[in-house]
C-alpha cells in the first residue's frame, strides 16, 4: 500500500520552545514527527513574547504565532496566512 502525504494544521495555546509547559510540549513532539515523515505540518499558538518571530520553520513544521490579546480576527489572520 502507497503512503500518501497529509496536510495537517494544529492550533493551540503554547509550543514547547516558547513556554515548556506538557500541552506544548505534546504538540511539539506531535507535529516534528509527522514532519519527520514526509507529512506538511503548520502550527497555530499565540506569541507569548516579541522575543519569539511571528513566523518560522523548525524543523519542517510552520510555526505562526499571533498575538494573543489581539482576538479572533488576528487568529484566522495566522491561519490564512499558512502557505
């Protein structure tokens, strides 16, 4: 049987290099192992601190952060702008 690739999107409330708590922690190990394995992977949390980039990629997952006292708008702003 033929693997096929996925596009997945996980939204949450921290990642693991921005604030060690387990719920970021378990994202991050979630979404670095579908990317290990040839899947397309981007993840949605709040920035934390400006001390973290709006956007990058580690590791083969999207990560974009938006600010989190800015509401709903800004978080399908986040969402939209997954490439």
């Amino acid at each position: 049987m033929a693997s096929r690739s996925l596009s997945v999107l996980m939204v949450g409330l921290e990642w693991f290099g921005d604030n060690p708590g387990g719920a970021g922690r378990y994202m991050a190990d979630a979404a670095l192992g579908l990317a290990a394995r040839g899947h397309r992977v981007a993840v949605v949390v709040p920035r934390l601190s400006n001390d973290v980039p709006a956007n990058e990629e580690i590791d083969g997952v999207e990560v974009c952060r938006f600010r989190a006292a800015s509401g709903p708008a800004k978080l399908w702003g986040a969402m939209s702008a997954i490439k």
